[in-house]
C-alpha cells in the first residue's frame, strides 16, 4: 500500500483559523484533498485504462504531467503558519491591532482593507470554503463546520485517520 503524503496535511491546518476568517481546514490546498484528488484520478484513469479506449481528445501524457504538477505544489500551511500571501493588509493589520482575527475587530465594517476583506472572504465562500462570521466563536465554529465538510468529502483522507 501507497504510504500517502497528505495524511497530515489536515492536522496541520484543522484547527486554524487566518486573519481574515476563512478556516484553513477547508481549504483544499492546504487540507491534502487536492493532492488526494488528483492521485485518485491517475488511479481511476489507469484502473479502467481509460488511455486506451477513453476519449480521444485527452492527451494523458500531458494530462497527467498536470496532475502530477498539482501533487507537487507545497501545501499551503495557513498564514498564521507562514503561508498565504506574503503582503495580507489583513494579518498586518489584524497582528499590529494584536487581534485574533479581522472579526473581532470594531472596525471591520468600515475597515480601510474592506474591499479586499470582501473580495477573499466571497471568493473563499464561493469556492466552497468555511468562513468565520463576526461575533462567532472559533471553536464551535470549527466544530460546527468540521461536521459538514466531513459530510461533504467522507471518502478523503481528511476523515480516514480516525481524525476529529
């Protein structure tokens, strides 16, 4: 059996919550599933050796050295682990203010980073990622929406560890 390089991924961003609010534990770039994912789509391909009467069109070899690339890519750690983007207005602004997050901060409504706030928080919600409202707590938020993305990707390695 395959020893499986995602295994920690989770672990290593369950419990992590950025600046901005979104939860790296949904994250499928740091949570392992992407990687997962696309090892699971070579196996299926080479299962059903789909090379060899599967769609024509495809270019495996290139279609492969993609997933292979995607593999490839570091996990993204979180930003409070030194991942994210290396300029955030948001961990700036939230670290200097010696906040937890941008949501416990008086003036998030009217926040001088709004617009771009607004920007990954809608862009993170539409890509399917779990974001901390104002005034909710982290661990209850957590747990909340652990209970959902495990319902949403039972089969990942996420949920195979015996992980909670």
């Amino acid at each position: 059996m395959k020893q499986n390089k995602n295994a920690n991924a989770f672990e290593n961003v369950k419990a992590q919550i950025g600046y901005c609010g979104i939860w790296c534990g949904s994250c499928v770039v740091g949570n392992g599933t992407l990687r997962e994912m696309t090892e699971k789509y070579k196996d299926l391909i080479d299962a059903y050796d789909l090379k060899n009467w599967g769609p024509k069109d495809i270019d495996f070899a290139q279609f492969y050295k993609g997933l292979d690339s995607i593999q490839n890519m570091d996990l993204c750690a979180g930003c409070r682990k030194g991942g994210g983007r290396d300029n955030c207005e948001m961990r700036n602004c939230a670290k200097e203010k010696n906040l937890e997050s941008c949501t416990f901060c008086e003036e998030f409504e009217q926040c001088k980073n709004a617009e771009i706030l607004k920007h990954m928080r809608s862009g993170a919600l539409a890509a399917g990622l779990y974001v901390l409202s104002k005034g909710q707590e982290k661990r209850e938020f957590i747990k909340q929406k652990y209970t959902e993305l495990k319902s949403r990707w039972p089969c990942c390695i996420l949920f195979t560890n015996g992980q909670s």
